[in-house]
C-alpha cells in the first residue's frame, strides 16, 4: 500500500486539475484495469468473429457460457478468499512469511479440485450432450482455471500488487484476442480454447509472481484451515459474491425473462443488456474509493492507530481519531458525489448513446434504475471495505447477508409484479444494506477511542 501511497501523493502534489486527472487515471488504471480489459477484449472478440462464425449464435453461446463460467466460479471460490488473505496478512504481520506460499497452494488446490469435480460432472453429464465432449472439456477446464485465479487475483489485491495485476491481465487478454482470430473457425470449441489458454497464461503470470517473491522450504499446507478467528470471512465472502450474482441468476432461470441459449444455461433478453451498461458505469466510482482509500484514509488510519501503539499523548490520540472518522466519512460521501455526478451526465446522454451503439430504447428506463443500483453498490462497497480496515468483520457479514437475501428475494418479487417493477429488487436491495452498513460503521467509530484501547489493553 505504501508504494501506491506514495505515487498517488507524488501525483497529487503538483495540484491543479491536471494533477487531479492523472490521480483518478491512475486509480482507475489500478482498481478497474483488469475488469475493463477483460470486458473489452470479449466485446472485440464478439465484434470481430461476427464476420468468421458460420452460425452467429454461436457468439451468444460463448458469451452466456463465460458468464456463467465467472458468476460461479466467483460465486464457489468466495468461501475461500477473503479468508485465506486475511490469514495470510496476519502471517506477513508476524514476519512468518515462509508460511505464505504452501498455504496459497494448499488454497489453490482445494479450489481447483472442487471446481473441476463440481464442473466436471456439470460439463460432461449435463453441458456435452447440447455441445459436445471437445467444448465440455474446454469448459471444465476454463472452470477449474478459473476458480485457482480468483484465489490468486485476491492474494496479490490484498497485497496491493496492482501494478502486476494489471500487466498480467493485459497480456493474457491480448493472447485471447489474437487466439480468438486463429480458432474462430473451429467454433463454440475454438472461442472457449482461446479463453482457456489465456486464463491460463494468466493464472501462470500470477502465481509465479508470487513464487519470485516469497520464500518457503514448504512447498503445500493447509495450516489456514485450523484458524478459526476470522470464519466469518467464510460466510461473508460467499454470501457476498451470491448478492452480487443473486438478481442475475433470478432473471436468468425464470420462464418470464429467460431464454435457452446453450442446454441448461440461459440468458435474459431483457435484463443482461442494461445491468452489463450500467455495470461499465461505475468506475469512475470504483476509482474515487480506490483514491480515498489508499491515499487519505490510509494515511489516517495508520496514523492514528500509530499514535496508540507508541503512547502518544491523550490530546493527540483524540486529534487523530477525529480527523480518521472525518476521512471515514469523505470516502462514503465523497465515492457516491463522483459518481453520482457521472451517473447524471449518462442519463442526459443515454439517447445518444443508444442510438450510437444501435440499443434499443426500450432498454432506457430499466437502464436508468439498474444504474441507480450500480451507483449505490460502489457505496456499498466502500462501506465494507471500511468494516474490514477497522476489524469489524461481523458488521460486514450482516450487511452483506441483507444485501443478498433482499436481492434474492426482491428480485423475485419485482418479476411476479411484472416489467414495470424489474430492476427494483435490485435497486432497493443495495439501499437496504447501505442503511444498515452505515448504522453499524456509524455506531463504531462514534466509539472507535473505546474498541481501541479495549483492544489493545
């Protein structure tokens, strides 16, 4: 963190609005690079084979099989992840980080076993009739990467080695628009080839980077299994990434908004089309929290809780902890004013968007709702965010247990009322967490001198 830091204040301290510009470049860079580069190169691949498939919706079937390939892979590999890098923070903190390597190949092993089982049987007894055994296998084993990657693409996120991560996602996905040409002409089976051997090139450019930097004798354990301080992470980390998925899923397999594309897996004409749009909104709030986090409330954090370990006065200790909680504050409020501003400026542009890119307005008002709930989620997310830097891990399990079962559940909801109410459960949904998210960081830090010092006597 101290190396990104430091750019971002070396960047900041010419002022102006240049300054500023570069600052929330560079943030997007490192916070949305890797999603943006992988969502472009899948639009170019589509744009670009439009012209070489024999059958075109075949296109359509590659683009609903990646989907599902990531909503589950994400959704399985959450129980693991953010578990596994807080034990693995905790063990560089203590200075054991010869314990960093085989307990992250223990955690990949597990995942990777799991998902290729899981998908196995899922590929070959349920997926290969529709297809055929050459894409099943491709599927199986792009599932199989996949769930390794998440593993490790949270490690080195938790290590804030976002530079690499940016660089590697570059390079795989470039790989996987240039085999995208090459076996374009072998169909569904070539498009899933070119995608699995680019997750792989990924998924070797980060485990490597890993293995150049750490040190162990151990080549595997699974001593992260045996910690039972933060379970909750567990929970917290698949209920999260269920939430994320939840109203999708709905949208997908009910008989009202579905539509068959490859077997069992469905998509939706109506609802895949606005959220994947407002989804690409968001950035500019993902790269203000990633800005306010790493540069301002970093800063304060560490320094007030420096003041505390090394016995600086009352007076001193009460001066940082206000100036935290105003820090606090400023990412929340500071992450939804940008963009919310953004947001504004897409409404008063949608119809010439839509007409630009031949959408059809249709699409308009689910579209403004589905961007409404995009924009709040990134609230959403630094809300917990912040609950994981001040220890409260059962505060962020709450908030993403409303956010999930009120997805689910609204969802559901706004179908059985009809397509006047889609997009709503959503929406409302991330509303509800944030309500209680801010209720209990709120609570916190109004009496964050007391978990302090209850914590460190």
């Amino acid at each position: 963190m101290a190396g990104i830091a430091f750019e971002l204040k070396k960047i900041l301290r010419k002022r102006g609005l240049s300054a500023v510009v570069a600052a929330f470049g560079y943030s997007f860079a490192l916070s949305s690079g890797p999603y943006f580069i992988t969502i472009m190169s899948l639009i170019l691949v589509n744009f670009f084979a439009y012209s070489f498939v024999e059958r075109r919706e075949e296109l359509t079937q590659f683009q609903v099989a990646v989907t599902h390939l990531v909503a589950f892979s994400l959704i399985l590999s959450g129980f693991s992840t953010l578990y596994l890098i807080r034990f693995l923070a905790d063990t560089i903190f203590l200075k054991r980080t010869e314990s960093i390597i085989p307990n992250m190949m223990g955690a990949v092993l597990i995942n990777m076993s799991v998902g290729f089982v899981l998908s196995f049987f899922f590929s070959m007894f349920v997926l290969a009739p529709h297809t055929g055994y050459l894409f099943a296998m491709a599927f199986n084993f792009s599932f199989t990467v996949l769930m390794g990657l998440w593993t490790l693409n949270t490690i080195l996120t938790g290590f804030k080695s976002y530079k690499y991560i940016l660089f590697s996602y570059a390079v795989s996905y470039l790989l996987f628009i240039a085999l995208s040409f090459l076996l374009v002409y072998f169909g569904l089976f070539g498009l899933m080839s070119a995608f699995a051997l680019s997750n792989s090139l990924l998924f070797s450019l980060l485990i490597s980077y890993i293995l150049r930097n750490y040190y162990s004798n151990t080549l595997l354990s699974f001593d992260f299994l045996k910690e039972e301080k933060y379970r909750n992470l567990i929970i917290t980390g698949f209920i999260y990434n269920f939430g994320l998925w939840a109203d999708k899923l709905v949208f997908w397999y009910n008989p009202n908004t579905s539509t068959p594309a490859l077997g069992p897996l469905n998509y939706s004409v109506v609802y895949d089309i606005p959220i994947f749009l407002a989804y690409l909104s968001i950035a500019p709030g993902i790269s203000a929290m990633f800005l306010k986090v790493e540069w301002e409330f970093a800063e304060h954090y560490d320094r007030y809780y420096k003041a505390v370990k090394e016995g600086a006065t009352l007076d001193r200790i009460y001066l940082y902890g206000d100036e935290l909680i105003r820090a606090a504050r400023r990412v929340l409020l500071d992450t939804f004013r940008i963009q919310f501003i953004f947001s504004i400026f897409v409404v008063i542009l949608q119809e010439p968007l839509f007409t630009l890119f031949k959408l059809p307005k249709v699409y308009i008002p689910l579209f403004n709702i589905l961007l409404l709930g995009t924009s709040l989620q990134v609230v959403l997310l630094s809300l917990v965010a912040l609950m994981f830097y001040f220890d409260r891990l059962k505060y962020a399990l709450y908030t993403t247990a409303v956010f999930a079962v009120s997805n689910l559940t609204l969802s559901l909801l706004s179908i059985h009322l009809g397509p006047y109410f889609y997009g709503y459960g959503f929406a409302v949904s991330v509303f509800l967490s944030i309500a209680v998210g801010v209720v209990l960081l709120r609570r916190f830090l109004h009496e964050v001198h007391y978990y302090t010092f209850m914590h460190t006597v």
